[in-house]
C-alpha cells in the first residue's frame, strides 16, 4: 500500500496533466479509477497516440486514502508567454508522458492570415494574447468571431468548445480606422508599392469654408495620372479648391503638406453634397479611374437580356478588380427572387444588390478594397444570393428605377433616384417576406471593411430571426397539410370503400334479381309443362268398366299419397305424365315398386301397366333422383 505522500503525487500529477484545478473533483475521478492515474487521466483527455504508460513499468499506481481537508491545493503551473504562437503545457512532475491536444487556427484580419497552434487547455482570451502581438491590435478592440457556437467569452477554456483539430477564424475590428496598407507592403518596387498604398486627402473649399477628407488608393487617377505617380505627399496631402477665373490663379492654388501619420476618413454622405460647388471638373481632382484607362463599360447600354448584361459586368469586375470577388447572379431581377426568397424557409437567403456607377469617386476603393476583401467574400457567398448592376448609363439606371419601383415599391426607388453619383456604389441588403419584399439597408460606398461586415451581420441576424419563424410556420403548415392529405386520402379511401360495397350489394341483388326471374321462369315452364300434362291426360275409368282396370297408390318424399285409376291398357308414359302433372316430373324423380323392388322410370314408356305388371294394383313411391 502507498502511503499519503503517494496519493498527494498522484493528485498533484493529475491536476498538472489535466487542468482541473478543483481537487474535490479531481479525488473523485481518481476515486473512480482506484487511483489509477493513467486510467484517470485517459478517462479525462482523449488521446491521439494510445493509452499512457507510467515510469514505474506501466502497473497503476496506488495508495490509501486521501484526506483533502489535510492536503492544500497544488499551486497551478504558470502561465506561458504570450509572445509565442504555440504554447506546451508541461506537469508539474514528470511521472506521465502526455501528449498533448493541439489545436490548429486560421485566423483572418483584412488581408492577413495568421496561423495560431494551441493546446486544448488554453483560453479564448490567449488566443486573442497571441493576435495581438502579430496584429498589434488591443485585445479590448478586437472580435474574434466564427466560432460554431456563437460568441465566447476570453475566459472559455478551448476544451469546452469541442473544437475539431483545424478551425478558421476572423478578426473585426470596428472601433479602428483601416490602417495603412504600407505597414504590409511586398517586395515589390517602389511604383508598385506606392499604387497599393492609401493617400488621404485633405481638400479645403475656400469659398465656402469646408473641408473633406478623402481616402483613396494610390491607383486612382488624376485625369491620367495615377496617385502614386503625381507627387503627392504620403499618407495625408491637403488640398485647396475653388472657383478659378483662369489658369493662372489656379497655378497660385498652394499645396501644404501634413505630417499626420493616423490616417482617419471622416467622409460620408454628407461630404459630397455640395461637390458641384467646386470650381472644377471630377475628373480632373478626385476621379477613381479615367475614360482612357476604361476599355469596355461595365455594361451594355439597352441590353435586351438581363443575363447577358450580367455576363458581361461579372467579365468586366473580373478584369478591373480581379478574380476574387462575390459571385453575381447571372439572370434577371426576377429570377433571382425565385433563387433567394421563393423555396422553402430553410433554403432561402439574403438578397444583396450591388449597384455600381463608374462615375463615383468611391467605386474604385470600395470595389478593390472592400467588395473583393477576402471575409467580405466568404460571407456573401454562405448567406447572401448577390445580383449587381450598373447605373452610370442613363438608360440602365431609367430600366432599374422601374424594376425597383415594382419589385420594391416608389419609397425605395425614390431613395436611388436621389442619391447623389458622388454616393454610389450603394449596397441594397433585401429579404423576401410573406407578402412584399423588405429592403433591410441601404449601405453607400463610403465606409470600412469592419463597419461593411458589421451591417452585413446585423441584416443576416433580423433575417436568421425572421428565418426561423417562417421556418416554424412552414413545419406547421405542412403539418397541417399532411394531417389534411392524410383526411382526405381516408375520407376517399372510405368513400370508395362505400361504393365498392354499394357495387358488391348492388350486384349481388342483380344476381339474386337474374336468379329469382330464372326460377320463376322455370317454375312457370314448369307449370305450363304440367297444365298440358294435365290436360292431356284420359279421363280417369271408373271402378265398374268393361275393361280391366288398375289402380295405383303413389306416395311422395313428403308422405303424401296419390291414387288413380289406369286401363291397364294404358302405356306406362299416361304413369309418368300424371305424376309429372302433380309436379314432379320423371326427369327429376324416379318411381319406385316394393316388392320386388325396381325403378320403373327405367322401364319402357310405351309397354302398357298389364305388361309392366301393374295390374290390378300397385303401391309406388317416389324418389328424388340424385
């Protein structure tokens, strides 16, 4: 037997090796187990190598009784760095060889991707540790989302989510500007560099003393001229605009460099209301991407085939902005309702309609940056059934205002038509109800990855929530409808049950009706054969005759006798005929003598009674022929 200190081992080796901090719990696991700490501890973590051995050649280890309120609780093994992506946890004491659970992250932020390898014994909260030493986030600003059983808190212990080895993950961060994409930059060259950078904007209207901050890529243009090719100071370059009364006071227009490095994009709507004002051209300051540089519109003007229209824009995104993009619905507005909103509850989904316009100063960087972003994509792509079109043609905008206006209702069209070009690309988010259609949010183009993502969520949760109870209310109709087919399929089932009997009687009284006119029938020939037996034949002779006489006693099946009186010259046919004319005929019975004993119906019909020797009396019965 081990002594104490055996038993206080082996709980403190338990505790280190499984994480249970509390000890009532851990002595009753190893209570369980008669203090087999191997069996024990196989019993808590399932292990991917076998079962584990001990130091001492394998055999249980063992002890007597162990008094918790003697023995104070080990101290917990400290904490790893969290500079680390992969964290080992080591016993305390070396007595098992345990091999460890690890499990594997993708976690996605932006552009980023960073694998994270951790053991089943650490925190939400470590992961996110972790995140923020390679992001050089906050963890107060960060949200770590796609776990498969929703939101987590920091302090949930990985064990506890029954996480599969392999799991992705992504990172929002809706409290944060986007940062610079400098801070990422390749190896590539300093032009290809720069194109792939953020500049900011910061233009002053100085007639009516306003200022706009405008965040755009260094692949945007002026006139022909691309950001990164133009000079202009980098992150921020501050402009000042206003109305020119010619070249020459333009050229006085100074341009002062800013030193902020925090790049904050302060636009929206608002912004670009009074862009008119401006004492130039679009074009010629902000414009996204020239005339020179657009081979091909993104869409036919006055398509015939919504279809081929959408093949032709999916092409076009494809060749702008690359492969890596939402999967555009190629059909009609129509057909998409019926891919999106008209199966059943459980496979509908969000409507998302894009709406583009080449003549906005957003379209390039919400395209690029945040329409073709990696988590924006997936998450379209599960959730959303996504349909696009181009609005920068007068004529395809005129077609949408009218699909819009029956598809939507005038309010919705009346919001498109009076956005400003300077709003678009706008983001329509739609779901089908029971009756109507409802526009959930109309997201312009001046926003952020996160903050796009955000409200991307927000509809997908009023939709999940209106998805279940239409999901409910379908089970409950069909439900009815099956306990309905199920009454009427044995209400018809009864019904013809009912004929089918009605049937079965009614033939049967037709057969009884054909039988019964069959035996009236017979019995009417039968008793006309019988009257004109009877009327054929001779008169009875009297008892006193000159002739000889003879005289039968014929007795039938019920004991009844009948008598009369023949010439014994008469043929023995008159015999049957007189019997066939009380009514059994002698084909259906058989006359019999007693003594001796003999069937007369088998004599000859001709051959007179004194021949037949029935003469001068006989007693005859009849019998039923079989």
């Amino acid at each position: 037997m081990a002594s104490n200190m055996d038993r206080e081992m082996i709980l403190a080796d338990f505790q280190a090796c499984t994480g249970i901090e509390n000890i009532d719990e851990a002595i009753t696991l190893l209570e369980q187990n008669n203090w087999d700490l191997v069996a024990a501890i196989n019993g808590v973590i399932p292990q991917e190598n076998g079962i584990l051995r001990s130091d001492y050649g394998g055999e249980p280890i063992s002890g007597p009784a162990f008094d918790p309120a003697s023995h104070p609780a080990p101290a917990p093994a400290p904490a790893p760095s969290s500079s680390s992506a992969f964290r080992p946890v080591m016993p305390s004491r070396q007595i098992v060889e345990r091999q460890p659970r690890m499990l594997d992250f993708r976690v996605e932020y932006r552009d980023r991707n960073v694998d994270v390898v951790l053991e089943d014994s650490c925190t939400v909260g470590e992961i996110k540790q972790i995140l923020e030493n390679e992001l050089q986030i906050p963890v107060s600003k960060m949200l770590l989302k796609g776990w498969k059983t929703g939101d987590v808190e920091d302090s949930t212990v990985l064990k506890s989510l029954h996480l599969p080895k392999n799991n992705s993950l992504y990172v929002l961060t809706p409290d944060l500007p986007p940062p610079s994409s400098s801070s990422h930059a390749g190896p590539f060259s300093a032009l290809q560099e720069s194109l792939n950078q953020n500049f900011m904007l910061i233009i002053t209207h100085r007639e009516v003393q306003r200022e706009y901050n405008l965040n755009f890529s260094g692949s945007s243009t002026i006139q022909e001229m691309c950001l990164a090719e133009s000079g202009l100071s980098y992150p921020c370059h501050r402009l000042t605009v206003g109305r020119r009364s010619s070249p020459a006071q333009t050229r006085e227009q100074s341009e002062e460099q800013s030193t902020d490095v925090h790049m904050v994009s302060d636009s929206d709507g608002d912004d670009f209301e009074d862009a008119s004002e401006f004492g130039v051209d679009d074009g010629e300051v902000f414009g996204m991407a020239s005339s020179a540089l657009r081979k091909s519109p993104m869409m036919p003007e006055n398509a015939e085939n919504e279809g081929d229209a959408l093949l032709q824009f999916t092409a076009e995104f494809s060749s702008r902005y690359g492969d890596c993009h939402p999967v555009f619905f190629i059909g009609s507005l129509e057909a998409t309702f019926q891919e999106a909103f008209y199966v059943k509850a459980r496979d509908r989904k969000l409507l998302a309609v894009y709406l583009h316009h080449d003549e906005s100063v957003l379209t390039n960087v919400f395209c690029s940056q945040m329409l073709c972003a990696e988590s924006i994509v997936s998450y379209l792509s599960q959730n959303f059934i996504t349909w696009a079109w181009d609005l920068t043609k007068d004529a395809n905008r005129a077609r949408f205002l009218t699909m819009c206006n029956r598809h939507f209702g005038s309010v919705v069209a009346q919001t498109i038509r009076t956005q400003k070009t300077d709003q678009f690309p706008l983001f329509l988010i739609i779901m089908g109800k029971r009756s109507s259609n409802e526009v959930l949010n109309v997201i312009q183009g001046n926003t952020t990855v996160d903050e796009l993502m955000m409200r991307l969520m927000a509809a997908m949760e009023i939709f999940t929530a209106q998805q279940q109870e239409d999901i409910k209310d379908e089970d409950e109709r069909e439900a009815r409808e099956n306990v309905k087919r199920e009454q009427d399929e044995a209400y018809r089932l009864s019904l013809e049950a009912d004929r089918a009997k009605r049937e079965a009687h009614e033939r049967e009284m037709a057969e009884q009706f054909r039988l019964e006119q069959i035996r009236k029938e017979q019995e009417e020939e039968r008793e006309a054969i019988r009257l004109s037996l009877e009327q054929a034949l001779p008169p009875e002779p009297k008892e006193e005759n000159a002739e000889p006489v003879s005289k039968l006693r014929i007795r039938t099946p019920s004991g009844e006798f009948l008598e009369r009186r023949f010439l014994a010259s008469n043929k023995l046919q008159i015999v049957f005929d007189f019997v066939a004319s009380k009514g059994f005929p002698w084909d259906e019975f058989k006359l019999l003598s007693t003594f001796p004993r003999r069937d007369v119906t088998q004599l000859d019909p001709n051959k007179s009674l004194l021949e037949v020797k029935l003469f001068p009396q006989e007693t005859l019965f009849l019998e039923a022929k079989e």
